[in-house]
C-alpha cells in the first residue's frame, strides 16, 4: 500500500516534521513493508521558513528581535537564489504564540516590532523578494508594531509620536506618517501567504474569530475591535485603503493589513504560494492513502486550514483521507462535507494542556497505529466478503 502523510505541526509542542515522522512510525508498525512517504505541511506559520529553505538548498540565519512581550527572542530566516534572491520569513518566528509566556497572554499588550527587524535584516543581505508566511500569531497589533520598527510613525491627535506596546495602542492613533519608512521596501517585491478568510473588522473579524485563542477575555476582545477598527479608519482616512473586510487584512492579528496598507507588500491565498514550492499534488498521483494531521479539527478547518486543503486536493484523485488531531472542537462534522472521511483525537485519555504537549509526540504515534489496524481490519473484511461473493 502506498501511504502519504502530510500533517501540520501541534502547535506549541511538535512541528510539521516531527509530526510526519512520528506518524510514519505508528504505520510502520503494522505495516513495516508499506511505501510510506512524508510531506511535512505549512501554510505559513512555524516552521515554514526552515520547510521552504530545505526544499530550496537556501541558507538559514539566525537573528536577535524584539519577541511579542518586548524582550529580545532568538529568531531566524533564511535566503535562496543567486540571480534573485528571496528571502523567507515566518512572522511566528518574530511574534508567534509560542513566544508568549502563558501567564501574559494578553494581545493588548504584544507586538509585531520583532517581525519589522526581521524584514530589515533581510534588507541588510540585500535580497530582492521576500515572502513572508503569516500563522501561529500570538499579536492583534494590526501590523503596526512590524511598520514602526521600518520607519512608519503613528501620531496622536496632538502629533506626538506613539509608541506601539500592543493592539490596544492603537485607540490613540490619529494619523500615519509614512515619510520615514526604509526606502530600501520600495526596490523589493514582499509576498505574502496568508489566510484569505481572515478579515480585519466586522463581524468575522480577526480580534472576534481568534482573539480568544490568545488569551483574549469578551472585555478584552470588544477592545480590540474598536483598536482595529480605528487603524483602519486612519488608513482608509490617510492613505486611501479600506481594508476593513479585505481578504487577508486580518491575518496574523492585522498584520496582513499593515504589511499591504503601511509597506506595500502584496497579499496572497497562502496555498497559492505554498504550493509553488511543494509537490502535493505530484504525491498524490502516487497514493492509496492520506494521512493527515493538525492541532485541532472544527467548523474553523475547512476554512483555509491544512487538512481541509489536504483533503481538498486528495478528492480530486479519489483518495481516502483520515485526520489524526489534538482537540475535537465545535463542529467538526462539518468536515465530512469537505473530503476528511474519518477524525479522531490523539488523546488515549482526560488530560492538561501541558501532559498533552508533553506526550504528543508519543500519542501521535499510538493513535496513527490504532488508525491503521481499523484500516486494516476494513481491508481484511472486504478482502473476505469478496472471496464470499458478498460485494462486487
């Protein structure tokens, strides 16, 4: 049997790769002599600067910036090409959640400064594109703190300058002055992969929809609603953008906002860029089985999420597709309508978040072998109604 696995890390306790390894170990298990290959999967948050440079022999550097609290974090990027080099960049390596201790999970108070020193630090190698993967934030800063750390000034109703702490900053913004941004983000082509279904404002907006994963209280969310709501009043009033309800705008807390409106970079469906450097659908030509994989599973998934998209591509050849995931959320049948034919937990028992980070790895591997021993059960059954004359 030919097997493809091809998940998404857990957030904040296994990576893509580790993820797929641990996978192919639970099938080995039962099938030590089936064709089982990994495609680890990003769509844009960790571990999506060391998945692209792999696949493009690119170099990796490693970097000092602000974190999201405001204390420096060991971060990196990396570059590939001679003729035109790219640079790639994660913003969860600057700004994720993971970067943020649990007791100060308050996306009032992070920031993106740290994503902005990224950006210039690739400028400092000279490169002429930049792609940048959004996901896995742990900000709701509108991108403001990224811009202020490239030149970007926001002022308040008097004109003093104000210093971007966090989303909640953003009440006193009155107007954006961009006369001062790093002119060298005028001679470099800066793309995005992000969430097309993350919006800035209204009601699916990005503090509504992922505020509380943050650690965001009601209170806390309806602030940050009217902080958003006024950065994109301001851009809308001086730089002539709506980017209210724009596709991408509130990816990544906003960021997807202030890379486009504050630095003129050009936002993409992130597939549609991810899919460029990673031959998915080559794999599946090849494939009996799909295996996939994400920290968690609901009416969320079909919306831009890596299994949902996995099983997307996975239909068109016919393939039967089962998702291994941490939590099982709130309507997560509705993936059945969106090509996953089968779900289930990774978690063999009640746990704590933390006893859930600390077995994953080991879980993963336990749940992925169950799955495969139902599998073949479901081949042994068929095999013998057939030698029956039972089914055709």
């Amino acid at each position: 049997m030919r097997i493809l696995v091809v998940p998404s890390g857990f957030k904040e306790s296994l990576d893509a790769e580790q993820a797929a390894q641990s996978m192919k170990e639970g099938i080995m298990r039962v099938m030590p002599r089936s064709n089982v290959r990994t495609l680890p999967m990003v769509d844009g948050g960790e571990g999506f600067t060391k998945t692209i440079i792999k696949m493009k022999n690119g170099q990796l550097f490693k970097v000092k910036v602000t974190g999201p609290v405001g204390k420096k974090v060991s971060s990196h990027f990396g570059v590939f090409g001679k003729k035109k080099k790219t640079a790639v960049i994660e913003m969860a390596a600057a700004a994720g959640l993971r970067l943020v201790p649990r007791n100060m999970r308050d996306p009032r108070k992070t920031t993106t400064h740290g994503v902005g020193e990224l950006i210039k630090a690739t400028l400092d190698k000279g490169v002429q594109r930049i792609l940048l993967g959004c996901g896995d934030s742990g900000t709701s800063d509108g991108g403001a703190g990224m811009a202020q750390a490239l030149g970007v000034k926001f002022l308040d109703k008097k004109g003093n300058e104000i210093d971007i702490e966090g989303g909640t900053s953003l009440l006193k913004v009155a107007n954006i002055d961009l006369s001062g941004v790093d002119p060298r983000l005028q001679h470099v082509q800066i793309d995005v992969a992000c969430n097309w279904f993350n919006q800035l404002c209204g009601e699916n907006g990005v503090a509504r929809v992922f505020g509380p994963q943050k650690g965001a209280t009601p209170e806390q969310v309806a602030e940050l609603e009217a902080a958003l709501e006024q950065l994109a009043n301001v851009i809308e009033h001086d730089l002539g953008i709506d980017v209210r309800e724009m596709p991408g705008g509130g990816a990544s807390g906003g960021l997807g906002t202030g890379l486009h409106a504050l630095i003129g970079a050009k936002l993409h469906p992130r597939y549609d860029i991810i899919m460029k450097y990673i031959d998915l659908d080559q794999m599946l030509l090849k494939s009996d089985l799909v295996f996939t994989a994400e920290g968690s599973i609901d009416f969320q998934t079909p919306r831009g999420k890596i299994p949902a998209e996995v099983a997307k591509r996975a239909k068109k050849h016919s393939l039967p597709v089962v998702a291994l995931v941490g939590t099982v959320g709130k309507g997560a049948r509705l993936n059945y309508e969106h090509g996953i034919d089968a779900y289930t937990s990774i978690l063999p028992m009640p746990s704590t978040l933390e006893e859930a980070f600390m077995h994953a790895e080991k879980w993963l591997k336990d749940c992925t072998e169950s799955a495969m021993r139902t599998i073949l059960i479901g081949l042994q059954l068929a095999a013998r109604l057939k030698k029956k004359g039972r089914v055709s």
